[in-house]
C-alpha cells in the first residue's frame, strides 16, 4: 500500500463532469489499497476571471486582499472535489492551505513555503479519509492568507508529499506528460517517458509551464519522485527522476518558449566597478526576479546593461532603474515588452560542440534575429521578437531530429 499525492490541474476540475471524474479516478486509486492525498487547482481559468476583477476595481490591487480573493478560486474546487468524493462512497473532508498548516512567508502574491505542518492531514489519513487540500495557498507567519506564484499548486501538491513522506507526487494534467515542447506549439512534439531533474528545472525555467519551476526544486531537494500524467486519458506520463548515468543522454531533449517577460535597458552607464550591484540591489530589494543581463562592452568608458523581468514586474523596475539612473548618470531607461525567448535544453549538450552553432543557424537561416543570448551548462537560450518565437520553436524542433511521428 502506498501513499499517493494526486494533485489535478484547473482544467482537469473545469466543470462538474470533470470533477466528478477525477473522484472516480482517486476512488478507484484507493480501491487497489492506496492512501490518497488530493490537491486542487481553481477551475478553469477562474484564477485568470478573479484577477481581471480585481483590476476591474482597483488600479494598484493590494496584493494581501489579491491573496484573499485569489484563494477562494481553490476553495470552491476542493469542496466540489470533496462532495464528489462522497458521491462515490469515499469519505473525504477539504481543508485550506491554512488549514493544512502551509506556513509562509508574508510575501504576498510570491510567498514562499517556510514550514510544513500537514497534522490535520495525517489525522484525517489516519481516519481513513481522503484529504481534499485546496492548492496555491498558505498562511503567513503574521496569520495572513497568502499565495504561492501562478501555478503555486504544483508547490503545494509536492511540499504535502516530501512533508507526509509520500511514495509519489502525481500531477495530472491536460496533456499526457511533459513533451519535447509545448504541445500546442509543436504539433509534431513528443512526450519523454523521462526526464532528468536538472532537464525539468531548465525547461520549467524557460517556459515549459507544465510543471513550476519551485515544485521541481521541492521535489529534488526532497526526493520526491514526480509523475506528470493526463486526467483525459489516465495512461502513464512522465517521471522526474534524477539522472540515469547508465543511459544514454539525448543532445537536446526539449525547445521551450516564452513570452512573459520584457526587456530593460538602462543606457550610458559609467563603467565602474560597484554599478551593477547599486542596480540590482535596489531591484532584489523590491522582490523583483531578474532573468537574463548583458551588459555591453564598454566604450569612452561607458556601457549598456540589459535584463529581463517577468512582465508583470515590469512597471516597479522601470521605477527601480530610473532612481537608479539618477544616482549613476546613466544616460536612459528604455523598455521593450514584445520580445519573446526560445530556449534548447538537454544533459548531453555538455559533451556535444556544435550545438549552440546549429541553433544559431536554424534562426539565421530562417531570418530570425538573436537579441540577447544566456546559457547554462545544458541550455541555450535566445530572446528574439515575440511574433517569431512560434516558428522558430518549430524550426529548432525539427533541426535537433526532434519531430515526432
Ligand atoms: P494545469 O492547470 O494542469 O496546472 P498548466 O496549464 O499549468 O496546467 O500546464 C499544462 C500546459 O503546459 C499544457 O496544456 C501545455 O500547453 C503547456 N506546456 C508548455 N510546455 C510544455 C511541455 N514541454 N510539455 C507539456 N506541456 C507543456
Ligand atoms: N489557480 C492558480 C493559478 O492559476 C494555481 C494553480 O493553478 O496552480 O495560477
Ligand atoms: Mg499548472
């Protein structure tokens, strides 16, 4: 008998028949003798619906009463889950994240997990009953309701798995496992059967939504072993395991892409040491998370420094370079949010010349312009204009053998 965390995704609760699948599905998972833990996601694009109110009403939308709205879009899943549940003869109870003992930092709307005490949950296990936990959401440490990030629910689903010891952290999705890219880009992608932690956290990184990047940290500083698979067709997906030294690794195992960042230049900077650190302290210290930086080389002893930020942080470091500015002298701050980035991902690129090469080909020859480009040891990637980041996602997809049937 194991004990199973399955965490459904906002489509796979998006309507009463969805829902009342899914409780059939845990149903039959405790069935053939296993515990259950389930986490939910809103339904639909209910968090999307909330969030377009709240700017219906307020211009600035203060980010504790956010939180507070925002978290009613999983309270309505996990009830409807729960009562589902009872529906098919499984006893089961809902709890909040609060509830769930899923304490935080006070960092609304990002708030990080700083402890875990899922008591109740066990109580209710022990009981016999099946947990419904509404995803996204904890407490603070000064007892505000906050959320975790877009997408936060993957963070609860594998924080309640590392904290209650689970044998599997199961994301159930609407698709059928993580893919060699976004499926409804590529349509010739094809699901991995695996993937390695380090390939996950750099597709994740760079826009493979499928899985939050701060789950995928979770789990592998946990060893929470993850499998993404589909609530449609219920067939194996993927499995998130570290990496198999025995096994052959693929050059490129997935082509991301991403459009939810802007580009900041802050140009006519003096080029002395100490100019950069005054820059992105100021950004850290207003909770901003800085991507991609290239700074130009210098000439007359001045240089460009340019970065990318999540759009929606956009706004505050716009404000955050120019005050910035004035104290430096820089010459001028300008934005740009119509740029997009295309990223190539795989462990076996380490061993591989020639990659980072073929990839600036494909663009070029495609007469895709490169703007920026940033690497790891197994990703490369390039911001390019956001309309051509569709079809070059494809191109690479095809020119790294990676199309599928
Ligand atoms: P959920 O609501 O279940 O959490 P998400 O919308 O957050 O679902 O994530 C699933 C979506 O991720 C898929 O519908 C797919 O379009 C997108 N996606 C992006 N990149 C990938 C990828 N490499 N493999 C699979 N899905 C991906
Ligand atoms: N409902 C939240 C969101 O849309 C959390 C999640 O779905 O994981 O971001
Ligand atoms: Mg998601």
């Amino acid at each position: 008998m194991a004990l199973i965390v399955q965490k459904f995704g906002g489509t796979s609760v998006g309507d009463a028949e969805r829902i009342r699948s899914v409780a059939d599905h845990v149903a039959r998972t405790r069935a053939a003798g296993h515990d259950v833990v389930v986490v939910v996601s809103a339904m639909g694009k209910f968090t999307d619906d909330l969030i377009r109110l709240a700017d219906d009403v307020s211009p600035t939308r203060p980010p504790r009463e956010l939180d507070m709205l925002l978290t009613a879009g999983e309270r309505i899943s996990m009830a409807l889950v729960s009562m589902a549940l009872g529906a098919c003869g499984v006893e089961s109870a809902s709890f909040t994240g609060s509830q769930a003992g899923i304490i935080t930092d006070s960092e609304h709307t990002r708030a990080k997990i700083l402890e875990m005490r899922p008591e109740r949950i066990r109580e209710a296990l022990a009981a016999g009953l099946v947990p419904v936990v509404a995803g996204f959401q904890g407490v603070s440490t000064e007892r505000d309701i906050t959320t975790l990030g877009r997408g936060g629910s993957d963070v609860t689903a594998v924080a309640l798995a590392a904290a209650l010891g689970a044998d599997v952290c199961e994301i159930y999705t609407d698709v059928t496992g993580v893919f060699s890219a976004d499926p409804r880009v590529v349509a010739k992608a094809r699901r991995l059967p695996r993937v390695s932690f380090d390939e996950m956290m750099e597709i994740a990184a760079t826009g493979g939504r499928v899985l939050m990047l701060r789950s995928v940290e979770f789990a592998r500083r946990h060893s929470v072993p993850l499998h993404v698979r589909s609530s449609f067709t219920w067939e194996p997906g993927t499995w998130i395991v570290e990496e198999d030294p025995t096994m052959e690794e693929a050059v490129v195992s997935a082509v991301t892409d991403d459009t939810s960042e802007a580009k900041i230049t802050v140009s006519g900077v003096p080029d002395r040491p100490g100019i950069a650190a005054k820059l992105f302290r100021e950004l850290a210290d207003r909770g901003i998370n800085v991507d991609m930086i290239v700074q130009n080389t210098s000439l007359n002893g001045m240089t460009d420094i340019s970065f990318t930020v999540g759009k929606t942080d956009l706004a505050a470091a716009i404000v955050a370079c120019e005050k910035v500015k004035d104290e430096i002298g820089a010459a001028q701050v300008t934005s740009d949010d119509n740029i997009g980035r295309v990223s190539i991902v795989g462990a076996g690129m380490k061993s591989n010349p020639g990659v980072t090469a073929l990839m600036f080909e494909t663009l070029s020859t495609n007469g895709i312009n490169i703007e920026m480009i940033s690497t790891s040891s197994i990703r490369i990637s390039c911001v390019l204009r956001a309309d051509r980041v569709a079809e070059a996602v494809r191109h690479l997809h095809t020119a790294f053998g990676l199309d599928g049937a």
